[in-house]
C-alpha cells in the first residue's frame, strides 16, 4: 500500500509542474527554436515574479527542465516491428 505524502512540494517543484503545464497549453512544443528562447525568456521572468523564493540557480534549472522538455524524442533504431 503506498504511503501518503507528508511533506508538501517544494516552490521548485510547483513552478516546474507549472511550467510544464504552461508548455502544454501554450503549444510551445510546435513552435520553432527561436520563438521558443523568446517564449522560455518571458515565462521565467513571470515565474520568478510567481515564485519569489526561487533565486537565480533555481530559475536556470526550471529553464534547463522546461527546455529538456521539449526537446524532441530521439529514435535509435526502427520502429518494433519494421521490416527492412
């Protein structure tokens, strides 16, 4: 049986579900590289205003996760099940 959780999130981690979220709103995924920078440029300065305790490192990370993100999945090999 799985324990519940004690401890609530910290403000890292509820600005990156929210970050994620706004990403899959805001079709940030479709739009090109640069337009993303631009996108991630405004949505980190409205989380730091959002999430004041978060300091700079923090805020470099919840960039580097939100870009990891979406950054498109890389294939290995061919699809199970492909013929050649």
């Amino acid at each position: 049986m799985q324990q519940p959780k004690t401890e609530n999130p910290s403000a890292l981690d509820r600005a990156r579900d929210e970050l994620y979220s706004h990403i899959l709103r805001c079709g940030v995924l479709q739009a090109q590289i640069e337009h993303q920078s631009d996108w991630f440029d405004d949505t980190i300065e409205y989380m730091a205003e959002r999430y004041p305790t978060l300091g700079e490192e923090d805020l470099a990370e919840l960039r580097r996760l939100g870009e990891r993100y979406c950054q498109p999945v890389i294939r290995h090999g061919p699809p199970v099940g492909a013929t050649s």
